[in-house]
C-alpha cells in the first residue's frame, strides 16, 4: 500500500490522486512508510498559565487576579504584569476607600439635601460610570502592552515592581 506524499493517508493501488488532499500521486511510487506524524511541542511546565504578559495585565485589573498574578511563579519576575497588578491593587483600594467616605457624607447629610436628592443622584451615577470607563480604560492599555501611569498610583506601582 502507497501513501500520499503531501498528507501522508493511505492511497489505493493504481490512484491518480490522494482520495483525503486531492493532490496528484507520483507514477515512479510513492513512498511505502508514511511520513511520521507532525511533533507536537511538549507541554509546558506545571506552572504556566499559557497567558500572554498583555493578557495577565488586563486580566490583573480584576481585584483578586491582581493579586494572583503576583503569587504565580510565571509572573513573579515579568515587571510589565507586576506593575499592572500592584497598580490594579492600589486603583481598587482608592475607590473603595473614596465610595466609603463619599456614601458616608451623602448618607450623613440626606436630612439636609431634601430635594436636591436627584441631583446628587444624577452626580452619584456620573462618578460611578467615570470610575468604571477609567478602569476599562486601564484594561485597555494593559491590553495593548502600554505602561499607562495613574497620577501618584502608578509611581507607586513602578517601584513596588522593580
């Protein structure tokens, strides 16, 4: 029995072509082993994520991802995700800290906003939605492999990383 030299499937006596590729079998013969079957690579290391640096990065903006990155052996020596994740820490601590004084005041006062309660509403979903496209915004950059610094944060971030 003769195989196809292209895709290596067995090809019946006397076939012009190869009934699997369609490609044209030579009349000199073909060759009678199939060609070996391609290597595939050796699977990695326990402790690979199979993660891109970019994809760690943006992923890190995620609270708890961030600090998993920094704890995965694979990523412990990478400054562009340790950057990402320190600076993800931190940006989630800074909103955390600033939504507990900010409902603090405006739970603190309702009594004295009485009808000025939508407009403070209005200002209160403004800033939510300011926070979560600025926080898109810094996957985003992780994403494209950019080093984008948060003002104070992001200094904070590089030396904790390097």
């Amino acid at each position: 029995m003769a195989f196809c030299a292209k895709c290596g499937s067995a090809v019946p006596e006397g076939s012009a072509f190869c009934s699997v590729c369609g490609s044209p079998t030579s009349s000199a013969g073909a060759p009678a082993v199939p060609p070996p079957p391609p290597t595939s690579p050796a699977p990695s290391a326990a402790t690979s994520t199979g993660l891109s640096s970019n994809v760690a990065a943006a992923l890190s903006y995620f609270f708890i991802t961030g600090i998993i990155f920094l704890l995965i052996d694979q990523f412990k020596q990478d400054k562009f995700v340790r950057f990402h994740s320190f600076q993800a820490i931190a940006y989630c601590i800074v909103v955390t800290v600033f939504w507990i004084i900010w409902n603090n005041v405006l739970f603190g006062g309702i009594l004295s906003f009485g009808f000025l309660w939508t407009i403070i509403t209005l200002v209160n979903t403004l800033i939510s939605l300011a926070i979560f496209a600025y926080w898109l915004f810094l996957m985003y950059k992780a994403y494209n492999s950019e080093t984008y610094k948060i003002p104070f944060i992001g200094d904070w971030a590089s030396r904790q990383a390097a």
